[in-house]
C-alpha cells in the first residue's frame, strides 16, 4: 500500500467492532441503570444487526 492512499473509516469497521462497540455502549447503560447484563445483551444484538447491515452495503 502506498503512503499516500488515505484509509476510510469503513477500512476498519466490520462486524467484530460493530458487536464490540455496540456491547461496550451496552456495559456503560447497563452499569448507568444497575443491569449490566440485559444491556450487555441488547447492546450486542443491535450490534449484530448493524455490523450485519453495513456489511452488507460495504459489498455493494
């Protein structure tokens, strides 16, 4: 890869940081409103489907 060539921000996103972004939200609302575990979970599947989601626009 060149120098020059500029890095998009969709370059580093796929579903893995879509999941771990979204559940790290997840843990901070969770601790906010004394359940961490039903916001870890929400914040992980709504990750799922937003990773999913870009995924699939990033083929097209």
């Amino acid at each position: 890869m060149s120098k020059n060539k500029k890095r998009h921000m969709t370059d580093y996103w796929n579903l893995g940081t879509a999941i771990g972004l979204c559940a790290a939200v997840g843990i901070l609302l969770g601790a906010l409103l004394n359940n961490v575990v039903l916001w870890l979970c929400c914040g992980a599947g709504v990750g799922v489907i937003l990773g999913a989601v870009t995924q699939l626009y990033k083929k097209k």
